[in-house]
C-alpha cells in the first residue's frame, strides 16, 4: 500500500510541476501586457495567449488578439477593423444611439499591415440579430451573485433656440396645438438634462450553449418636482426615468442556428428598428415628424439563421406580446398616477407584435456595418367602459348595466438601413391605424362616429381617458362605434462620412467629422382628423446636422431643422398663428450640443 501511496504522490507532484513549467512558458511568451491582463481576468485562456504570443511581433499579436476577441464576441467585425486599422478617434459612433451589440459584419482574414481607413457612417441600430457570445462581456464590475456588469452613459448639453414653439416644451411637438399669440412665440433653453446611464449584464449559465444577458437604462429626461425644498428651482430638478430594463435568454444549436426569448421593456419590433441621427434625440427629431418608435413591456420570441455567402447573409424573424397600449391620458391626475392608462388592458387581450430582419453585407469595404430590411407588424385592441351610474338618464333604461365600446390598433411598416463607405442611408414607412402610442399619426387616436344619430349625449369613461356618445339609431339606443384615426409617414436620412471622403488622416484630429441629411413625414387622414375635432393633419420636418468627434469621448454637434404644420382643412375656422388665421405654421429650430459618451 504504501508503496502505491508513494506512486500517486509522485504522479501528483510531477503532474503540478508540468503544470507550471507550462504555464510558466505560456506566460514568458505572452509578451503583450494587455494579453496577460485578459489571461488573469478570465477573458482568454492561458492556451490562447500562448498561441497569441508564439513566433508573433507586437503588432502580430495584437491582430491575433483582436481577431480571438471578436470570435469570442466581445467585440464587433466593426470595431476588429478599427483596432486592426484606425485610432479610436476616428470611428463614428450615432450619438443617440442605445448601446446595443452590433451585428457583426463579416470580417477579412487578419493581416499584418492593413490599410488605413476611417470608419463608414454606422446606423443607430436598435436591434440586433446575432447571438450574443457567452462570456463575451468584458466586465467593469463583478458580483458575488455571479453577475457581470458593463456601465455605459451619454451627457449632452444643448443650446436650443425655437422661432415658435407655443407649447412652452423644449423638446418640438406639431403645431397648430395652441395660439401663439401676437407672434410667433419663440423660445430660448438651454437643456441639461440630457443624461443617460444604463448598464449591460450577463450571467454565466451552467449551461454551454446558453447565453444569458440583461438590460437597463434610465435617463433624467422625466417630469420635474414638485416638493417645498425644490418648487422654486423645480426647472434644474428633473426626475430620473425608466427606459429600458429587460433579461434575455439565448440558446445557440449550432454555428448558424439559434434562438431567444427576452422579458421585459425594451424598443418594440413594430416601427423601432431604425432611428434617425439626430442632435435632437428626446424624440429623435420631433413627436409626429415622421420617426415613429416606442419602447413597451413585452415578451419576445426570436429564430437567428445565418444563410452564409460571399455577402454573409442572415435572416431574423421576431414575435411578441406585448402591453396593449395607445397613449390614453386620463384627465383624473390620480388616475394617470396610479395605472398610466388602462383602456388596452381592459381589453383583455395581448398586443401581438412582430418583425423579420433580413441582413447582408452590402458594402465589402473596410470598417462598413452590414445592411439590413425590416418588416414589421402590430395589432392591439382597446375598450371604454362607462360604469351604470355615468350612462346618460335617457339612455339608463336601455344600459341599466352600463355600457362598453371599443376600436383596434392595427399597423405595418417597411423599414431599411444601408451602409457604404461613401453614403449611408436610413429610412422607413409605416402605415395604420390609431398609431398614437408610437407616437406617428399626429397624435390623434380615435373618434365617435356619431353618423346617423339623434339625441345624443355623452359619458365619460371609467378611466375618464374618453368620452362615450350615446344616440339614437332609427329610433332604437345605440352607443356610437369609436374609429380609429388612419395614419402614414416616415423617413429618409442620409449620411456622410466626411472624414472618410475627404481622406483625413484616421489618427488626426480631423478624423471625426460626419454629416446629415433628413427628411420626415407624418400624417393623419384628413377626414378622420376633422371627426376628431384636430386642427393638424400632417407635419414635416427638414433637417441638417454636422458633428465633430473630437475624441472618443467628446463630440460637438450643431442641427438646423424646419418644422412645418399644414391644417386639415383650407377654409372655415383656420388656427391661429401670429394672430392670423393660417393653414400652415412653423418653426425654424436652431440646436448646439456638447456630447460626453463613456
């Protein structure tokens, strides 16, 4: 036995000092400083930074090490190339954009000394197709619970300048909403509130093919206060909101197939997978000028194929429930406090929404993001309730219980974002019905369709968010059908690299100058805008932005936009502006900013 015992010691003891001879080699060959640093932290293994390092110059390792990183997912074909070619300073990055991983492009083979090329513009891409890498996550914090955190934010300080802005916001909204008075009602803010802070998540799952990250965001663009110590001075006390907070779970089956289901608010698969770049991204350019999005709770359930091909093609379908929601404002305060809006939900039923991402790699240069077609779809339903005791007295004996009325939400859109080394450009199209929550169809949800009625009378609902009209129909109690509003619109907006076209130096400070070109579009249909009493039935918006990045961290904008409101009618009572009857307002906007991004 003992003899047995001094064996297996023996084995041990030369087992450890294999061990650490070889791990004593792999760490003399690992030269980089940067690859010893990913080895302690867990990033790579001490086998990969062996094979990094082996028979390798600096500049060597450093393609190797980034091509492992992007393999590992931790960072994009994109920003391979711009380790790989250019300095931080000249890659382009959307200011507004959600800090969402990018789909990666299909990279060329690692070489020694690439071109220099300053990065293409890159779409504001608020989805994703790909599988998130496990452990792809290069962490800023670590918890004992396992979790890895990734810290992110954006500050922006604005100078703002409205020649009318009669609603006394900062942010544009359409007009003919208000008499501006004897002119024009301009405005002058300067806004900071423009603070955005969100961390990414993922936890290592037991699993090997599972993935599991996480999401939240909030920013500091809410309401103000209202308490003794801030009432005064209420204007520099913005409250925090919440923006995005979701988990998701990715399952890879092989190298070109996996799946996903996410929980939680995120941007909605209906009209929101493209943005516009924009200085003035409250709402990216303006509510109801054409770039209809929204984030809403929801349960999404995603297939990701990778087709292949000289153009590594991928296809993306997404479903999802969602909450059935359409932008109801109750007029009780402590209702809109308490539950927000409740006519969707009283519904009882989900909104469904989807989409298919379709993408490719359109331009083969360097540094260019792949290109990608979305179609996208929504359904939701609502339902206004008017309790026994609010039904009109001539209309009790008909309703003794009550009575109920509703209308649906129902929408699709055509959206696309194609990236060249020289253009890129960004645009979509969406058209429904009662499209208000997306914040698309001037606002404007649905209406009584009071046709062929007498005696009326009206109620308010449960939720005091709108009114019911009671009538007669031939002679028999009816409660008027409530229509939704028909709606169309959308965008265009082309990009230029400046930098790039004028062939900057990447490593200079020149290397960050990009330009945009906008234009957008949002309408009502005539007919059911002047049902539903608005005075506005389409808004528009030209726009021009030019922004500087002048390092990684700072960037300095200046945008230039023409805001115009047309009436939904050219004769009869015409809306006030500058105290004259007008079929058409607007307003030249003028914005300034300063961008910090970490």
């Amino acid at each position: 036995m003992t003899f047995y015992v001094r064996s297996l010691l023996i084995l041990i003891i030369a087992s450890i000092v294999f061990t650490i001879a070889r791990a004593q080699e792999t760490t003399a060959s690992a030269t980089d400083p940067l690859v010893r640093v990913l080895v302690s932290k867990g990033v790579i293994t001490p086998e990969e930074a062996r094979l990094i390092s082996v028979n390798a110059s600096p500049a060597e390792q450093r393609d190797r090490l980034a091509t492992l990183l992007r393999d590992k997912g931790v960072i994009s074909s994109a920003e391979l190339e711009a380790v790989r070619t250019v300095s931080p300073t000249s890659t382009v990055v959307p200011i507004n954009a959600d800090y969402k991983t990018m789909p990666p492009a299909k990279a060329a083979a690692p070489q020694p000394s690439p071109p220099t090329v300053i990065a293409a513009v890159a779409p504001v891409r608020l989805l994703g197709i790909d599988t998130p890498k496990r452990e792809g996550l290069i962490p800023d914090i670590k918890l004992g619970t396992g979790a890895r955190l990734k810290l992110y934010g954006i500050f922006k300080t604005s100078i703002i300048h409205d020649s009318s802005s009669p609603q006394g916001n900062d942010f544009p909204l359409p007009l003919l909403a208000a008499d501006t008075g004897p002119n024009d009602s301009p405005e002058f803010h300067l806004r900071a509130r423009g603070l955005r802070l969100g961390a990414n998540f993922e936890w290592i799952d037991p699993a090997p093919k599972i993935t599991l990250t996480g999401k939240i965001e909030f920013d500091f663009e809410g309401d103000f206060t209202r308490v003794n110590n801030r009432n005064i001075t209420s204007i520099r006390s913005s409250q925090p909101s919440l923006r995005l907070a979701w988990v998701r779970i990715d399952r890879r089956f092989n190298d070109n197939n996996s799946a996903f289901v996410l929980f939680g608010q995120d941007w909605s698969p209906f009209v929101s997978s493209t943005m516009p770049n924009m200085i003035e991204n409250t709402n990216f350019g303006g509510i109801g000028y054409g770039a209809a999005y929204t984030r809403i709770p929801q349960a999404r359930f995603g297939f990701n194929h990778k087709l292949g091909g000289s153009r590594d093609f991928r296809f993306g379908p997404e479903i999802a429930i969602v909450l059935p929601a359409f932008g109801d404002l109750p007029t009780d305060v402590a209702n809109q406090f308490a539950f927000g809006e409740r006519q969707g939900a009283d519904s009882q039923q989900p909104g469904v929404q989807g989409r298919a991402v379709f993408q490719w790699q359109l331009d083969k240069a360097a540094n260019v993001s792949p290109a990608q077609f979305i179609v996208s779809f929504e359904h939701a339903r609502r339902r206004a309730i008017v309790t026994a005791a609010n039904v009109p007295a001539a209309f009790r004996g008909a309703f003794p219980s009550g009575a109920e009325v509703g209308s649906s939400s129902n929408g699709f859109s055509v959206e696309a974002q194609l990236p060249t080394h020289l253009i890129t450009v960004v645009g979509k199209y969406y058209n429904g019905s009662d499209l208000r929550f997306f914040l698309a169809g001037q606002l404007l949800s649905n209406f009584n369709d009071t046709a062929g009625l007498t005696g009326i009378a009206t109620a308010a609902s449960i939720d005091g968010a709108s009114n019911v009209v009671f009538g007669l129909l031939n002679g028999a109690p009816v409660v008027a059908p409530q229509r939704p509003v028909r709606a169309q619109g959308g965008f265009v907006q082309v990009g230029f690299p400046l930098s790039r076209i004028f062939i900057a130096d990447p490593k200079g400070r020149n290397a960050g100058w990009t330009a945009y070109l906008y234009y957008g579009d949002d309408q009502a249909a005539a007919r059911d805008a002047r049902r539903f009493g608005a005075r506005g039935d389409r808004s528009d918006l030209f726009s021009g932005n030019i922004q500087y990045k002048w390092n990684q961290w700072m960037t300095f904008a200046y945008e230039q936009g023409y805001y115009r409101t047309r009436a939904d009618f050219r004769t009869g009572l015409l809306p006030l502006f500058r105290g004259i009857p007008s079929f058409t307002t607007h307003n030249i906007r003028s914005e300034f900013a300063a961008i910090f991004t970490f």
